[in-house]
C-alpha cells in the first residue's frame, strides 16, 4: 500500500476512513470518505474545494499544516459534517456561517481569521465544542448564542461523536473516536476516546468588545469558559451563577469592572478561575470556595481585597465610621486655620491702633527704627 517512503493509495475510493496523521501523503482522496485524519502534515495551498464533493463526510481534521487563504464554500455540501478541526494553520477570512447546522465540534484556533461572530453561527443547534481562540475577531458576542440547545441542559447527549462505519466484512465495524487538543483549566489537554464528556466555549485572544452578554450563562452545560484576551467591558452578570456544571472559567486580561458577584461562589465543580487583570473591585466574596483559588486568579486588579491576596478590606461599619471621622477631623481643621487666621489679623490691627493713638509711643519707635538703619 505504502511506496517510497510515502503513502499513494489508488483503492480510497473505497475507504471509510482515512487516518494519516503525521505521515506524508500523495494520491487522491475518493468521494465515498466519511471520516479524514490528515493533521500533522507539511500540507500546503489552500484547502480544495473538491472536499465538497464528499457529500457523507462527518470527521475532517486538516490541523496543524500551513494551509492559508479561505475556507471554501463547498464545504457547506458536507451537511453530515460533525467534527471539522482546522486549528494551527494560516487559514483567514470569516468564520463560516454555513457550516453544517448539525456540527458538535468546530475548532478554528490558531489561524487568522478576522471579522465578527455572525448570528448565523447560533443556528448550529447541535455544537458542543467551539474553538476560535487566537484569531482577530471582532465585534460583540452575540447574545444570541445562550440559545445552543445541546448546552442549555444537564443531561447533553454527545454519542454522536463515536461513530460506527461499515467494513468490508458485514458483521465488522470501524470505531473512529475523535480527539482534539482544547485548552481548558489552563492547560492543553488532548480529549480522544472521552469527548464527548467536554462542552467547551473559547473565544480568547481575540479583538472582543463590549459587555458579555447575561444570555450566555443560560449554558448551564458547559464545562469550560474561556473569553480571556480581549476588550470585554462591564460587570460581570449575575447569570453567571447559573452555570452549574462549569468547571473553568477564564475571564484574565479584559476591561471587566464592579464587584465578583456573589453567584459565582455558587458553583461547586469549579475547579479553575482567573480573573486577573481586570478593574474588578470591592472584597472577594468571604467564606466560600473563591477564596480558595491562589492569588493569581486575582492579580491585577487594583481596587480588590480579601483572601486569598493580602490586601485587607475595611468593615463596611468602619468604612462609614473612618468616613465621618474623616469629616469631622477636616471640619476642625478648617475652623481651626479659621480662627488662627482671624486672631493673628485682629491682634495685628491691634497693635497697630495703639501705636498710632499713642504719640509717645510713636516718637519711641520712630526714633528706634531711625538709629537701627542708621548704624
């Protein structure tokens, strides 16, 4: 099957499956492919609109080569697509909005897109792993996104994700369990046979604006959460206690203002959180688990206090109480110069009156000062 060292394969139009990661290909790819693992290759150009062609595709992974230029768009008659996973290329333009509606997993990370989240991308009812992480996307995040279905219930279904194919015997099968590389807990972790255990939205290192909308904490299937790296505003919802299932949540190195609301220290699976690098004040929620989480989930945020960092907050009794001691010290203050000044300009007016009624007192001083700047 292999010749020179390379892979040419002249009966995959007979294949279900092509998995080649890491290996150096050359031949042609039939049309009858519902799953291709060509990631880890030297692959260039851009990627061929043919793929369109393969109308049962569900798993196509082209990651980490130095494909460039647009995601074409007769990708879009791929409509059993499940898993697409393009990550660590050169690939620009705009995030496809036409992608099969049906997708669970799409991963973009680490490319050059550009543009805005269309609302057309809420339309992929079935999506459970997003990854558009390092691109220079703009815009806002569309509220429109808290209505994903597979991510608004505990129970998410994600057996889709292992898929059984036909062999040439009958009574054989093929079990392609994908994986993908996700950051998530702050680290990189590679998900195969157990994907369909993770629910992940990541959209950092990107140009975001804007406030982060409440409707995205309706997701309360989602296990990680990850909008660190770009130029969010605002507080942080209340909603966001209703994500009880997440586990990570990275909101570092945003514009984020107001306190940590209080609904955040509901969340018991959490297991990760940053928050760094924020304007987020007030005292971090006492006597829950956020005060468990090392400092560096709080560094850089200059106006917040409390446990685990060593800024001390004030009693909000003793806030009020060195207020008002504040301004009954700089009314006493005030009154004091006041009267300071008033004694010194009526004691000099005094002496000076009493000079001038005097006459001898007058003749004294005129001849004391006229023999001092004489000597």
């Amino acid at each position: 099957m292999c010749r020179s060292g390379k892979t040419s394969c002249c009966t995959w139009t007979y294949h279900s499956i092509i998995y080649l990661e890491g290996l150096r290909i050359v031949g042609r790819i039939g049309n009858s492919l519902v799953a291709v693992h060509l990631g880890s290759n030297n692959l260039s150009g851009k990627i061929p609109s043919s793929l369109g062609f393969l109308s049962n595709l569900t798993s196509l992974h082209l990651h980490e080569n130095k494909l460039h230029g647009e995601i074409p768009l007769s990708l879009h008659n791929c409509r059993s697509l499940l898993v697409f996973n393009v990550r660590n290329n050169q690939l620009s333009g705009n995030i496809p909005d036409w992608i099969s509606h049906g997708l669970l997993a799409l991963q973009l990370r680490s490319n050059h897109f550009t543009g805005k989240i269309s609302p057309q991308i809420c339309q992929m009812s079935s999506i459970i792993v997003f990854d558009i992480a390092q691109n220079t996307i703009s815009g806002h995040i569309p509220t429109c996104l808290g209505n994903i279905k597979t991510l608004l219930f505990n129970n998410v279904s994600r057996n889709k994700l292992s898929f059984q194919f036909p062999s040439s015997s009958p009574d054989r099968y093929y079990i392609n369990d994908d994986n993908l590389e996700l950051v998530t807990k702050g680290q990189v972790l590679e998900y195969d046979s157990n994907l369909h255990f993770m629910t992940l939205i990541d959209m950092s290192s990107n140009n975001l604006s804007g406030t982060i909308p409440p409707q995205l904490f309706s997701l309360i299937g989602l296990h990680s959460l990850n909008l660190s790296n770009n130029k969010l505003a605002g507080e942080i919802p209340n909603e966001i206690g209703n994500m009880k299932n997440l586990e990570s949540l990275d909101f570092s190195t945003n514009q984020l203002g107001g306190e940590i609301p209080q609904s955040l220290s509901t969340l018991s699976f959490l297991s990760y959180l940053n928050l760094s690098f924020n304007d987020l004040t007030g005292k971090i929620p006492s006597g829950t688990q956020l005060q468990g989480f090392s400092a560096l989930s709080y560094i850089g945020n200059h106006d917040l206090c409390g446990l685990p960092l060593t800024k001390t907050c004030f009693p909000e009794h003793k806030d009020k109480e060195l207020v008002h001691e504040g301004r009954n010290q700089f009314k006493f203050l005030t009154w004091f110069y006041i009267g300071m000044e008033s004694g010194f300009v009526t004691g000099f007016l005094g002496v000076c009156c009493a000079i001038f009624l005097n006459k001898k007192l007058r003749h004294v001083l005129s001849s004391f000062f006229s023999s001092f700047f004489m000597t």
